[in-house]
C-alpha cells in the first residue's frame, strides 16, 4: 500500500468501525439510522479506492440513499420514542441469527487468509481484459449472470406489485369532485356552510385540543380535529379563571 | 492535447478545488441578485438597485445581514442533527461540481491540464449519488426541529426528490447509451458533431422537467408551500444555518444546469455557428465563456417559470411524475435501445430503420381503419343501455366489472355529506 492508500484506509476504518458501534450505542433508532449511514458511505470510499468505482457508486445510490433513507421515514412516521421490544417474535430466530452469523464469520475468515496464501492479482489486472471496471461489470451482469440477473429483477417486481396489490382499494362510488362536496354541504341542512370553528386559545392552554368557546360559554366541540376529541374529559382555564370542561359522546365515529 | 485524470500535482488540485468553490460562491450571489431582478421586471418592478451598481451587491448585503442574526434553537429540537443538517445539505451541493467539465485542457503556470477537478468512468452517477446524500440535509432538518411544519415538509420535499431522481437518472440512460459512457468529459467530448439535446430531444426534456422538481423550485417548490407549510422544512431555521441551506439550494439549481449544459448542450463546446466560423473557439480558455453562457440560459429558464407558472398541487406533481415522466421515458429508452442495438450488431443505417418502421406505422394505421369499418358493418347500430352499475347490490358493496362504470357520486349525496361534511377528520 502507498502512503496515501494507508492513510486513506486510516481514516476511512475508524469512521467505518466507529459508525457501527455508534449505531449500537445510540439511544435514539434515528440516531443509529445515522451512524450505519456513515458506515455505508465510508465503505462506498473505500471501494472508490480499491478501484471498483461502479460498486461505489451503487453503495451510495441503493443503500445510503434509498435503502436507509425508507428506514429514516419509517423511523420519523412511526414514531422513534417507541421502546424495543426484547421478546422473540420469531421462534427460535436468536439461535438462527448466531449460527448465521458464525458462518459469516467463517466464510470471511476463509476469503481473507485465502489472501495470504495465494497470490493477489489486483482488481485493473482482473479488469483489464474487458476494458475497465464498469465495462467488466457490465459483460458478468448482462453475459454470465443474465439469467440470474432477470430473475432476480422479476422478484423484485413481483414483491412490488404484490405490495400494490395487497394495499389497493377498489373504489365503490366515483370521486366526489369540489363543486360537488360544495354542492352537497349547501344543500344539506347539518352540515356548517362556513369553515369550522378555529380552537381556542386559553391562559394556559394554546393548542388545537383546545375547543374554542361559544357566546353562551360552553366549548365549540366541532373546534377540535377529529384524531384529537380524546374521550375522556378535559379541562381548560379560561383567561377570567372560568373552568371548561369538554366532554366527547361516546361513540362518535367522526 | 489531452491530458489522463488523476496525475495534476497537489496544489493544481487545492487550486481547482479553491477555485470551483469561489465560482460556486459568486455564482450563488449573482443568481440570487439576477432572480430579483429579473422576476421584478417580470412583475413590473424595479427590484434593489441601491447596494453597489445596479444593486449588484445586494446579496452580498443580505449575506451579512443574515449571519449577524440571532441563531435559534428550538427547545424541542434534537441538538447534534439539528446543527449537522445543514452542514450535510452545503458540503454534498459542493462536492456534485467536482465532475462537472469547465472547459478543455489548459495551461495553468505552465502544466496542461483539464479545466475539471476530476472525472472517473462513472461521474454522472457520482453527482446522482452525491445528490441522494444531499437528501439527507433535508430530512433531517425536518425531523430534528420537532416541529410539524418542517417534518410535513421535509416528507413532502424527500418524496419528491426520490420520485424525480428516478425520471432523472431514466432520462440520463439515452445519453449513455450514445456517449458509449458515463464520464463527464468523454460525454462532452462524444457531442463533437451533434449536441445530444438534438439526437434525443425527448430526454432532455425529461431531464429539464425533473431537475425543476429535483431542486424544489417553482411550479414545484411544494416543500416550501408558504401558505401551507410556512417554510417547509427549513421552518425552524434562522441565521447562519439557515443561510447554509439558502446556498445549498441555489448551488444545486447551478449543478443541475451544469450537467444539463454537459450531458445535452455540448458542455463547454462553442454553439454551431460560432465554432464553424471559428476555429479557435474550443481551444483555451474560452470554452469557459460557452459554459457559462449556456448555464446561465439555464437558470435564466429557472426564474422565468418562477416568474411565470402557478405552484402545482402536491397529487398532481406526484401524478405527474410517476404517471408521465417514468413511463415516458421508459418507452423511449426501449425505443433509444433498439434503434442501438440495430444499427450496431444488425447494420442497418437509420435513414432505412426510418423507413422500415415508417412503413410498419403506416400497415397499422390502414389496418385499423379497416377493421373498424368492417366491425361497424357487421355489428348492429343500435346498442341496448346496460343497466346502471349498482355498488351496494343487495346490500353488500360490490367493486365494478370491467366494462362497468361507476356511479356519479352526485347520486349518493348522503354519503358525501357525511364524510366529507367534517372536512378535519
């Protein structure tokens, strides 16, 4: 190795081992999300150094930037704050992980002393032959492995068309259109014409679980979003020291 | 004279990397006082014109202004990702420019070199990959402001990022498979004779719509929809950091300009007319002015439609780009690869695969004439009206067949009136 490649590979080991044990040790799963991005990129460094540009390049684009980041929105949808839980949903999935990983361990054991035994060749001496890295790629994908290739890339659509289809709805009744919702809320007698109440504001509270209150006193209950109409009951401080009580009936389906 | 990448001494490659910095700075600053002032004139304005002649210093003004303003934290914010955000947003913008070709070789104090700080056979998909990291910034903006404007925001914005890169990197396919490959300079270098905006014309425009929706600019600035989203997702930022995320954006609208200029305007190669008349347009240094002409007319194009076009609704972007963009430039990728592949293995020349599938359009047009004339004769005129589709036959909703059509919801008023009455549930 040259001076440059060591120290290259330096800096580019501790950022990969220390994101990895920064994903372990982070509290937050967004937060570990981060630290395993580190550790994709650096290793797309170190395979740009060890000249398998293409590699890379591919590292960075299906991994860091569309594997990671659907785990990143996941993460922030779901909620991050959500303990794990310890208990195996899978029987018997520890014992297989440990096994699984032991031959990983063997497998790559065995790759790296085969490096010490024989001789090492070099990735632009395996390459050359074909006309460079990405051409070589290209001839064992589209060539060798074609048939490997497209099966594997029919999985992959399949997984996504089933996806669709096992989340698809089939709509009952067309797509009200604007002038129709428009239409129906005028000519019903229930439904408000104007917008809805906005939420109230209190000495001590200011948030939209808040219902705004009407001229005779009592809460706008319409006031409040529905994914926020808790039933329990709730009290609110009014700036005069007037107490609010909002209660919800029960089984409302809004 | 062309010289191998990857052998200039160390300070030529600190000098480049200086160098492109700067330009990208005083790019940054001259764009956001053209946009103003451009815009303006297109409101019937004048725009600033009291910093320094015609107001030109005026982002520089503003520059300063913004670093001197209080830097806000919010007490909910998660601290370490707040800050590295916008650090991740500024740097990844920066580092796509570096495979951008500025011009051909030159001589700086006497080395030949390219005017480029480096180039690798897969450069462009270097910048695509570069751009995902950027994505990064603006997620984590979102998220770590805890607040629901910038999170709303930053899903809006990433979503369409991700959704756009995939029309982008589709539209990129044609043109490698003509350079024959994916550096940026062999990609200028293959558009000797012909710019590619002319050989696949469909591309480029598929590439100039996705690199509007891919930097979030107008018609497709939703992630920073004022009126829904406040700021989107740079809501909670203020100051320095906010002012990384300002630069970010105006830096990626330029590299996305740039590579358009490489990939189908013939890079740093002089316009027709010019380099026939003039021999020494594409040696030295003023390929650069040809460069930055064409990146210029770019982001010209950039504050034109912001000055021009109503934002799009969020389902119709969406709509727009994996319905129409995808699609599209799928079918003419397979069209792009089989002309390809014909005239490269089978010999045929284009002017006879013109033909040839002129000819097959034209069999297939007469031939649906025909049949429809002979199924018009031999099917009766008058039709019987299928009985209206009923969704709750016999109680049970029930999806249509094929053929059926689905009953106007006008019909069942009641149902709109209790859904849709409640417009927050």
């Amino acid at each position: 190795m040259s001076a440059g490649e060591t120290f290259a590979f330096w800096v580019l080991a501790i950022l990969t081992v220390g994101g990895a044990i920064g994903m372990l040790l982070s509290r937050k799963a967004v937060h570990s999300a981060l630290w395993i991005a580190l550790t994709m990129v650096s290793l797309a460094v170190l395979y740009l150094i060890n000249a398998a540009p293409f590699l890379s390049m591919v590292q960075i684009i299906v991994y860091t930037g569309a594997v990671m980041m659907l785990f990143l929105f996941v993460l922030m949808l779901i909620g991050v704050d959500a303990a794990d839980s310890l208990v195996e949903t899978i029987k018997g999935q520890r014992l297989a992980a440990v096994l699984v990983g032991i031959g990983f361990g063997l497998l790559l054991l065995a790759g790296v002393g085969g490096l010490t035994v024989n001789e090492v060749k070099g990735l632009d001496a395996a390459t050359s032959q074909a006309g460079g890295n990405l051409q070589a790629v290209a001839q064992l994908i589209f060539g060798r492995y074609v048939l490997a290739f497209e099966v594997t890339s029919a999985l992959l659509i399949t997984a996504a068309v089933g996806a669709i289809v096992y989340t698809h709805r089939e709509r009952l009744v067309g797509k009200p259109t604007q002038a129709m919702i428009s239409r129906a809320r005028f000519t019903s007698v229930t439904a408000p014409r104007s917008p809805m109440p906005a939420p109230g504001v209190f000495a001590n509270h200011n948030a939209v679980d808040t219902p705004a209150l009407l001229p005779d006193g009592s809460p706008a209950l319409d006031s409040v979003p529905a994914p926020f109409q808790v039933e329990e009951a709730r009290t609110f401080t009014t700036a005069d020291g007037r107490v609010i009580t909002a209660v919800y009936p029960e089984g409302d389906d809004k | 004279m062309s010289v191998p990448f990857g052998l200039d001494p160390g300070w030529l490659i600190l000098l480049k990397s200086l160098v492109i910095f700067v330009f990208l700075v005083l790019v940054t600053l001259f764009t956001i006082w053209l946009e103003r002032r451009v815009v303006a004139r297109m409101q019937m304005r004048i725009g600033p014109n009291r910093v320094g002649p015609f107001g030109l210093v005026q982002g520089l003004a503003d520059g300063v202004k913004l670093a001197l303003k209080q830097d806000i934290i919010p007490a909910l914010a998660d601290r370490s990702v707040f800050i590295l955000a916008p650090i991740i947003s500024a740097t990844t913008c920066f580092i796509a420019f570096a495979v951008i070709p500025l011009g051909p070789t030159v001589s700086i104090f006497g080395t030949w070199t390219n005017l480029q700080l480096t180039d690798f056979p897969v450069a462009v998909l270097f910048i695509l990959a570069i751009a995902s990291i950027g994505i990064y910034g603006i997620v984590l903006a979102g998220w770590s402001s805890g607040s629901t404007y910038p999170l709303l925001g930053a899903l809006r914005s990433s979503a369409q990022m991700i959704s756009y890169e995939i029309a982008m990197g589709l539209s990129l396919v044609a043109v490698f498979l003509y350079a024959g490959s994916m550096s940026t300079s062999e990609i200028v270098s293959a558009q000797q004779n012909v710019w590619y905006v002319v050989l696949l014309l469909p591309s480029f425009l598929i590439y100039t719509t996705s690199m509007v929706g891919e930097t979030n600019r107008a018609p497709f600035d939703l992630p920073e929809a004022e009126g829904e989203l406040v700021g989107g997702f740079h809501t909670e930022y203020s100051s320095l950091k906010f002012a990384l995320f300002f630069l970010a954006e105006y830096i990626n609208m330029v590299t996305v300009s740039a590579l358009a200029t490489t990939l189908f305007l013939g890079g740093w190669r002089a316009p027709a007319p010019i380099s026939t008349v003039w021999a020494g347009a594409n040696s030295g240094w003023w390929p650069l002015a040809w460069f930055v002409a064409k990146l210029f007319a770019f982001i010209f194009v950039f504050i034109w439609l912001r000055g021009t076009l109503p934002r799009l609704r969020y389902d119709q972007f969406m709509k727009f780009g994996w319905k129409v963009l995808i699609p599209v430039s799928l079918v003419w990728i397979v069209i792009v690869a089989t002309a390809r592949a014909l005239r490269q293995s089978a010999n045929v020349d284009s002017s006879s695969l013109l033909v040839v599938v002129g000819v097959i359009l034209t069999i297939l047009v007469v031939l649906s004439f025909v049949l429809d004339a002979m199924i018009s004769r031999r099917m009766p005129r008058e039709i019987e009206p299928e009985p209206e589709f009923d969704a709750f036959a016999g109680g049970f909703p029930v999806p249509p067949l094929p053929g059926q059509k689905l009953p106007t919801p006008a019909a069942s008023a009641q149902t709109i009136s209790s859904t849709e009455g409640d417009s927050r549930g």
